[in-house]
C-alpha cells in the first residue's frame, strides 16, 4: 500500500508523541508500551532518565514493547519486500532444498498445515555468521542490511536494559557475549483464514534467548499475554519493531524480567501475513543462570544453569529451531522451598 510522506511523518511524528507521552502516564496498562530508541540515549538527562524509567516498566510489567526509531523505515520496508520476494519468486520444491539435512544446518525450510499450526517458513542463522538464501538477489542484500542494524539496535537496548537493572551498560553483553551472540531469523508466510487448517497460526509458547525483534508486512494474530494475564492483540505500527524478552534474560534475571508468552491466530486474517521474527541469542558456549545479584532469602534462584547450546538441544531439538525450554530449566518447588530455608538458616 503506497503512503505519502506527509502520511508517514504524520505517523512517526504520532509515535514519538506517544512514547513521550507514556513516560508520564503508566496506566495504559492493556496498551502495549511504545519505547523511542533515540530517547534511552538523549543528551537531556531528565529526558534520557525518564525513558529508561519506561523500559524498565515495560521490561518488568508486559515483557514486550514497540521500538521507534530503532532500523531506519527504508531498511526495514527493504527487508519485508525481500522477504515477500523470496516466498513469490521462488517455488516450493526449490525452497524444499532447505529441508533438513543435519543437526548443523545453519539454513533450514519448514512447512505446517494442522490444527496445530498453519504456516510456512524458513530459519537462518544470522549470526556470528550471516546465511541466507542466494536466490532471489533482492533477499539476502534487503534481509544482510536489516540485520546489521537490529544487531546495532541489539547492543544498544542491551545498554539501555543493563541500566535499568542497575548495572554498567555492558553487563549484559558481557554475560551473553553478544559479539558472539547466536541469531536466527524466522521468515514466515502465514495464509489467510480461509485457506487455514485450523484457526492457530502458531500455539503460545515463550523464545529463547535475550530477546525476540519482530517486523512485519499488515497486522493479523499476533497476540501476546501481559503479565496481568490478558492477551492482548498485537498491532504493530509503520516504522516500528516489536520486542519480546526472551527467556534468558528471564533465567538472568531470576524472573525479575519475564520473558513473554504469545501466539498468532488466523480467525480474521483476510490476506497472507509476511513477518521476520528474530531471536537474539547469547553465544552458543554462553552458561546462563540466576546471577548472584538477583538472588538472596526472599528470591532463592528459581532457574538451573546451563549453557545456550545445551538449552536449545534440551528437548531433542537443533541449535537451529530456537525452541524453548523455560519450563524445564525452572527449579522444583522443594528444591526451591530447600533453599529458602537455608538461606534463612545462615542468617
């Protein structure tokens, strides 16, 4: 759908509004917050303190938040339209080349139509190392330049949300070695209703990782579950990304950041929904745990240690599906009820 540039400046000059006006109201609490980038690092104190007072709150009571001036609007419309470039240039039997070989593959093509799950897509490791697809031309370019400035953004929020924790800007760098980090890029075509199998997209679950950016063609399914328990429909604006957090920086954490739960439904998805959701990942050797400030009597650590990689084999699957193990990382409850009492006990 082609916009004006008066329309687009409109509407960026109404994000920024918004994201100011969030940093003095916090009662919009079915309202998913909008954080400005350019914000969490302005030169005017006040303004710069009361933006990380924001993502803070956000952090701690959603677990998600739209990012405004984050990837300027021409890189992330580019992405999209290679995206949709790839999924209509190119056919099934030659995006099947990608099903998987080994446990290794770095690029890997997937295609679910059930009850369950109704959606086709394909996951690339982007980083350390970038790979993509080589055909079409338009996609691995569009797609490459988009992620050198999520990973620029990446860095940045690691500043930002280290700080709103209480610590330097590169404690969270630092403990996930993020130059190292391990990205994957989920490239996603959902279909309209209509053509569906069922009315889930995709079934609620959590990501791993530091955090989750999410881009995407027209709004449709995306809901998210806040913190206070309502599911609440995701509407991304022009010019914006959404952020999740992922579930190492909930076991970093100990659960004072929490990382989101979510799911897509196709109910009233007229046309075909392209997205890129991108897992932000520790490096692969990276061991996650409770760290030591976060724990004390009243918060025994509530998440065992393990490394990126072991997380991400721990269900059988590979590095490369990205999936989830939050819940078995989380501790019994006796054992959790056992290290209260011992903390109590060296008092």
């Amino acid at each position: 759908m082609a916009h004006s540039v008066e329309m687009l400046g409109q509407e960026c000059f109404d994000l920024k509004n918004k994201a100011i006006a969030h940093l003095h109201d916090y009662s919009f609490m079915d309202e998913i917050p909008t954080i400005d980038y350019s914000l969490l690092f302005s030169k005017d104190h006040n303004e710069r303190a009361k933006s990380l007072e924001h993502l803070g709150k956000a952090c701690q009571d959603f677990g998600c938040f739209y990012l405004i001036n984050g990837v300027e609007e021409r890189v992330v419309e580019g992405a999209l339209k290679g995206i949709s470039d790839y999924f209509e240039l190119t056919n099934q039997e030659e995006r099947s080349e990608y099903l998987k070989k080994n446990s290794m593959d770095r690029i890997r093509w997937y295609l679910r139509s059930d009850a369950g799950e109704n959606r086709e897509n394909i996951k690339i490791v982007t980083h350390p190392e970038y790979h993509c697809p080589s055909k079409p031309d338009s996609c691995k370019d569009a797609i490459g330049e988009y992620l050198k400035g999520m990973h620029e953004v990446e860095l940045g929020l690691a500043k930002a949300i280290s700080t709103t924790l209480g610590y330097e800007e590169t404690y969270i760098e630092k403990e996930f070695k993020l130059e190292a980090g391990f990205d994957v890029a989920t490239l996603n075509l959902y279909p309209p209703s209509l053509q569906s199998k069922g009315s889930t997209g995709l079934a609620e679950h959590t990501d791993p990782g530091f955090f989750v950016s999410l881009i995407q063609d027209v709004n449709g399914g995306l809901q998210v579950l806040s913190h206070q328990g309502n599911w609440i429909t995701v509407n991304i604006p022009r010019n914006t990304i959404f952020i999740g957090i992922g579930d190492h920086l909930e076991i970093l954490t100990n659960g004072k950041y929490k990382s989101h739960i979510h799911q897509v439904i196709l109910d009233n998805n007229e046309v075909k929904r392209i997205s890129m959701a991108t897992l932000h990942g520790p490096s692969l050797d990276t061991l996650v745990a409770p760290a030591p400030g976060f724990i004390n009597d009243s918060h025994p650590p509530t998440y065992r240690g393990m490394t990126y990689k072991e997380s991400l084999e721990l269900n059988g699957f590979d590095e490369i599906d990205v999936q989830s193990s939050l819940i078995q990382l989380q501790m019994p409850l006796f054992l959790i009820s056992c290290m209260v009492l011992y903390f109590y006990n060296c008092l």
